[in-house]
C-alpha cells in the first residue's frame, strides 16, 4: 500500500484552505492532509507536532508571511520538508526568495489546475520516498524530476543569473554544452480530452503523450521534455556540435513533423508544433522557448500549417513590446470577449475603439501594430472556437491570414481592418439576434425547473446559455409570456402547493425546500400570487378531500 505522504496548508484566506482541502481526494492519490493554518506561526506549532513532508503555503500573511515560515524551518536543524508556494500576480519578489531558498515549485492562486498541482506533489513524492540521491534520477519520459524542476525554472524566469542556471543543469545532467538549442513547443488542439477526463486518464495520457515525445526527439538530439499547461508541452533541444546548421534545422524540422504524426496516429491527438532557437544562455533559451510558443499562437492566421518554425512567421516576434504592459488593450480584448458572447454590439463597438484609439495615440512600429491586430484576430477566433463555430464563414469583410495582414502599410489602413471587423462582428451579431432561439428559452426554463430551490439569479441562467441577462429575459417573455422572474416565481409557487396538499410539513420548511428562507416573505407572496394564504390552501385542500 501507498505510504501517505503528510500535507500541511498555511493561508490566511479560509476560502483558499477550503478549496485546497476539498480540490483533491488526497488519500485516494497518497496523501493526508493533517492541519491548517493561517499564518507561519501557527503552521510552526504544527510541524512540531505532526512532522509534515510537504507545505503548500501562501507568500503574504499576517503574524508571519511565507517567506519567513520557509526560512524559520529551514534553519532547523534535521529538519526537511518539500515547499510549494500560492502566489498572487503581486507576489513575485517573495516567490523568488522562496525559490531560493528551495521552494519545489510555485502556483498561481487563481490559476491553480488539480493535474500541475498532482503532478508537482508526485514529483516531490519521488525526491521525499527515496533514501538517497538516486531518486532524483527516476524519470517520466526520460526526464527526471528534478531536470524536469529546472527546465521550468528556466522557462518561467526563476533563474536570476546565469551562474546559477549553469550550476543548475550540471547538477540536473542536462547536457546543453553547445552553441545553440532548439526548442519545440507542442499545443495539444482537442484540449477537451483533457477537460473531459478522469484524474486516473488525465495522467495515463499524459504519460502517453511524454514518452512518445522523448522517444522521437531522442532518436537525433539530448532532448528533454516538460509538461507546461494543461495540453502543452515543451522540448529542449542541444543542438549537435558536429552537424552542419541547415542539415541540424532540417532535422529538428523533421523531429516536429514526425511528432505531429506519432501523435495523431497514436494517440488520436491533434497537435501544432512550434520551432525556436537560441544560444544554450539563460536568455538565449527563454528566447527560443518564447519564439515556439508564438510560432504556435500564428497557427489561427497559418490554415492547415501544423509545423511552423518561428523565422517563417511573416509577423516578426516583437521586441521591446509586452503585451502585458498595454491595460488598455488587455482590457478591451477581455471586454471583446465578453460582448461576443453575448451578443452585445455596443460592447463590441466600444472595445474596438478602445483598441483603435491606442493605436492612433501609441506611436508603435507598423511590426507592433501587425501583432497587436494578431492578437486581437486570436481573441475573436477563440471564442468562435469554443462554440464551435467558422469564423471564416462569420468575418466576410476581415482579413483572417497573415499574407492579408502582410498589405498593412500604415495606420490608416490597421484602422481600417479594425472598422471592417467590427461591422463583421456587428452583423453576426444582428443575425444571431434574429434567430428565434427557443431552444436556449427551452434550456433556461429546464435549468430553472431542476434547480429552483437554489439561490438562482437571472445572470447565473444567462450565463449557462451564453446569452446577455436582459436579452434572455426578453426572449423569456416572448416564447413564455412571462419574465423570468415571473417564472421561476410560478414554479417555486407550484412546487410549495404541491407540498401543501402531499405532505405535512412545516411552512417553514416548506419555503425553504422551494427557495424562500425567509417564511413571511414565502407567505407573501404565496398569497400575492394565490390570492389566499399558505396556511389556508392546505386547509380548501384538506377540507375538499374530506368532503
């Protein structure tokens, strides 16, 4: 039987520590939760007591913050234990202190997946269950644990110097000890097998995907493969000190095109593959892996190119610009997003001006331009992807590939791609609107009639049927000729009489089982609705059966 490895939780927010406790079976996967705290100093007390293996604590607490709690501990002597950190986008000079002092790993708090957060714990569990180093050395794929560990160090800018990087990779036996690397950053497209499965398939698949991938990239190159976000995936690759550039391109080329196939014919896994390279440096490496990973973002604007190496983009990765820094721009994307969603064209003609006027006011390069249209592009695809719907048979006027964009020779002419998607985008929504979408009002009403003792609210439904909450009220009061609060009155109302005449429960009871908490409120509008009170239907029904 699996030995329990011991789980200790330290958070100020009780909401975290909640959702932490109840995210995951632990026992069913190996390991026990054994306490909870809301600061260092309380977590302290606890360690004495129980001896946990691993701490999954939050960087910014009252009393004593995480920082401090990792430092306090790992200055006990005899003491070890394995360190995962909970982080918030503000967070990041106290992760990387924790990081070096040691820490496995780091989580996003409002991006916490249970598969990263189960992987990272069995990884530990590999270092904590082994009696020496040699653990260190068990692999997934071929990659061990702790080469695993670094590689996304490196990745996610968790390395400060390139001292430590090197240090780092000699440690780990990776061996990059050439002028140049690869790397291939592989997006899994029908990502809904990975929603759609079991924790239990979710690894069998994964482990699948891992060793497909390292057995063809070990077939020419010291490769090393690690797992990113849910159906990502990256693989370093040294380039070989005796080959001839154009014959080592050739073949990374070749590698990605026979793991695109291995994995389809395999795995039944449609995937795109992106090629970058660098300098075997801290920043040449997070430079190739970044050049991959736009490479793949291209593949909306590229049609049926699954393979794209990052030199053959015709938009050029951008230098200087982070999207992140543009709020503006993030936020209108975001607001795009929403408006298409629900069909709201004001929203969709207020974030494209947004969008316009940064351009107009930004004085940004026309290569900045071309990548902020892109990424906007990507947001509209992404949404018509995830209803499944073509957006090339939606965006008639738009240009939808890069060699459209590639004709963009000044503002002018991005402001005037802008305009042509937002009537596109106005138009399908017009036509959506003139659909007579009683099938989504025959959806509401059945979320409605199933969930009506819950606390429900007009957006809640709406947001279940991908549609605007006033929008799907006014669809309401047209196939059923009522609000919708007009009917989920009417069905609370019903259900309560039913219960009056079949059962002998208490009123209280009563309207709390429909939905009403609050008896008086029930009660009156019982009557409002009825015309008599609670308490007197049950006694017209009591009295017509006796009669």
């Amino acid at each position: 039987m699996m030995n329990l490895l011991k789980i200790l939780i330290v958070d100020d927010d009780a909401t975290v520590r909640i959702g932490l406790k109840t995210l995951i079976a632990w026992e069913q996967y190996g390991y026990r939760l054994v306490g909870e705290a809301a600061n260092g100093q309380q977590a302290i007390e606890i360690v004495h007591r129980e001896q946990p293996h691993i701490i999954i604590t939050d960087m910014k607490m009252p009393v004593m913050d995480g920082l401090t709690l990792i430092k306090t501990l790992k200055n006990e002597e005899g003491f070890s234990v394995a360190f995962l950190v909970l982080s918030s986008y503000d967070d990041f000079e106290l992760v990387k202190g924790a990081m070096k002092l040691g820490a496995v790993d780091y989580f996003l708090k409002l991006e916490l997946d249970v598969h990263m957060l189960l992987s990272c714990l069995d990884e530990v569990r590999k270092t904590i269950t082994s009696a020496d180093s040699s653990c260190e050395n068990e692999t997934v794929g071929g990659v061990s644990a702790l080469q695993s560990k670094v590689i996304r160090n490196i990745i996610s800018n968790y390395f400060f110097t390139e001292e430590e990087m090197i240090k780092q990779l000699k440690q780990s036996g990776i061996h990059l000890d050439t002028d140049s690397m690869y790397c291939l950053f592989i997006k899994i497209n029908n990502i809904l097998i990975f929603e759609e499965s079991t924790e239990e398939e979710y690894y069998t698949l994964n482990y699948g995907i891992i060793n497909v991938i390292t057995e063809i990239s070990n077939d020419c190159f010291d490769a090393y493969c690690v797992e990113g976000k849910t159906g990502e995936f990256y693989v370093i690759i040294a380039a070989q000190k005796d080959m001839k550039n154009g014959k080592e391109e050739e073949l990374v080329a070749l590698t990605a095109r026979r793991l695109h196939k291995m994995l389809w014919q395999y795995l039944n896994l449609d995937c795109t593959v992106g090629i970058g390279r660098g300098k075997t440096t801290l920043d040449g490496i997070r430079k190739a892996c970044h050049q991959a990973v736009e490479a793949v973002k291209s593949h909306y604007f590229l049609k049926n190119d699954e393979i794209i190496d990052w030199r053959n983009c015709p938009i050029p990765i951008q230098k200087g610009f982070i999207l992140g820094d543009c709020n503006e721009i993030i936020e209108a994307k975001q607001q795009l997003k929403h408006a298409l969603s629900v069909l709201r064209e004001d929203e969709i003609a207020s974030s494209l001006k947004v969008i316009k006027e940064n351009l107009l006011k930004s004085g940004h390069s026309k290569e900045t331009i071309l990548f902020i249209l892109i990424e906007v592009f990507t947001c509209v695809r992404e949404v018509f992807d995830h209803y499944s719907m073509s957006t090339y048979d939606i965006l008639l006027q738009s240009w939808r590939t890069y060699t459209e964009f590639l004709t963009i020779k000044n503002v002018e002419q991005a402001l005037s791609w802008i305009d042509n998607l937002r009537e596109d985008l106005q138009n399908y929504v017009r036509n959506e609107i003139k659909k007579d979408y009683q099938d989504v009002v025959f959806k509401a009403k059945e979320i409605i009639d199933e969930n009506y003792s819950l606390k429900l609210s007009l957006t809640d439904i709406a947001m279940r049927v991908h549609l605007d909450p006033s929008y799907l009220s006014s669809l309401m009061r047209k196939h059923l000729g009522m609000s919708y609060s007009e009917y989920l009155t009417n069905v609370r109302i019903e259900q309560a009489k039913r219960l009056l005449a079949n059962s002998s429960q208490k009123l209280s009871a009563i309207a709390e089982t429909v939905g009403y908490p609050d008896q008086f409120y029930f009660n009156r509008l019982f009557k409002r609705v009825c015309g008599i009170a609670p308490g007197e239907y049950r006694k017209r029904i009591q009295n017509q059966r006796n009669n």
